[in-house]
C-alpha cells in the first residue's frame, strides 16, 4: 500500500510537530512513486500544511540520484525539519548527506524511509521507516504468477497489502 504507507510517514511527522517536511520520490515513472508522493501531498493537505514544490526532489529510487537531491534539500537556504524518502535507500543516503554537512539526526532533521530493508535496521542509527510485508507480497506474487501459467484469469491483478510505520532512532519531535 503505498499511498497509506505514504500517509503514515507523513501524519508521523506532522504528529511529531514537522511542518516543513520534505520528500525524496522515487521514479516518476512507477505507480509505487506517484502513490507515495499522492500520499505526501494528501497529508501535508489534511494537515493544511501548503504544499511547497520546493521540498520535493527526486532520488529516482537510488543511492547516486537521492545524495544530489538530498544534497539540494539540505543546503536549500529554508531546508526542511524532516523528511520522508520515497524508499529505504534514498534515505540512507540522505542520512550519509546530513552527516556530512554536520545535520544531526534526529536532533536537526527527522528522516523516515519506505520498505524496510534489512540496512535500515543494521545501522549505528537504525532508520524509521515504512515496513511492506515483503513474505507475503512475494508469495502472492508466486500464486498470481502459478495462477497465469495455469491459464486461469486472476480476480485481481493489483493487489495492496497493509504497511506498517516502524519508529526508530532517525525521528524525534521537532525542537
């Protein structure tokens, strides 16, 4: 589900007192990215927080991409208090940044991923992030695959599976 992880990250934020909250999106041309920046943009506005074009950068789902584009959001003269990144790597590499333009996290900058892979939580500073249930997506993806080679016609071609927030060390209140 990625527009309610999406949602998730962002209502975190903000209930963790963020108003200035940027977003690393992944490639535009994924469903997955454009429903996790829906989901930015529908809490920033549930919030009434404006949306500001200015936060949003592309980290395009990978290490080199999301370091320019964390780059650009940290030394942005107004830089954001908190970011949520399209997925995991693009966070780990805005954590890279941030430290080393001397940001601290979480004290300067709250930072919350999407997908939950196994670095995010094998770090000195494990990443708070969106957790997919990655077991059960690959075993559907296995019967709907079974299911097409037996010619039969699947009930559903797209099929969403609940997120979980994992709050760890990379988030804190705003000061």
């Amino acid at each position: 589900d990625s527009l309610g992880g999406a949602l998730q990250a962002t209502r975190y934020l903000i209930e963790l007192g963020h108003q200035r909250i940027g977003f690393l999106a992944g490639r535009p041309d994924l469903r997955s990215a454009s429903l996790r920046e829906a989901g930015y943009r529908q809490a920033l506005s549930e919030a009434g927080i404006a949306f500001d074009p200015r936060l949003v950068r592309s980290g395009r789902y990978e290490h080199d991409a999301a370091r320019d584009a964390a780059w650009a959001l940290l030394t942005a003269g107004d830089r954001p208090t908190a970011v949520f990144a399209a997925n995991d790597l693009s966070a780990l590499a805005l954590l890279e940044v941030a430290a080393e333009l001397g940001v601290r996290v979480p004290d300067d900058l709250s930072v919350v991923g999407f997908d939950d892979i196994p670095e995010a939580s094998q770090r000195a500073m494990p990443l708070t992030t969106i957790r997919q249930p990655m077991g059960q997506l690959g075993s559907t993806a296995a019967e709907l695959v079974t299911a097409l080679m037996r010619g039969e016609r699947p009930a559903e071609t797209h099929v969403v599976l609940a997120t979980r927030l994992i709050p760890r060390a990379t988030t804190a209140p705003l000061r």
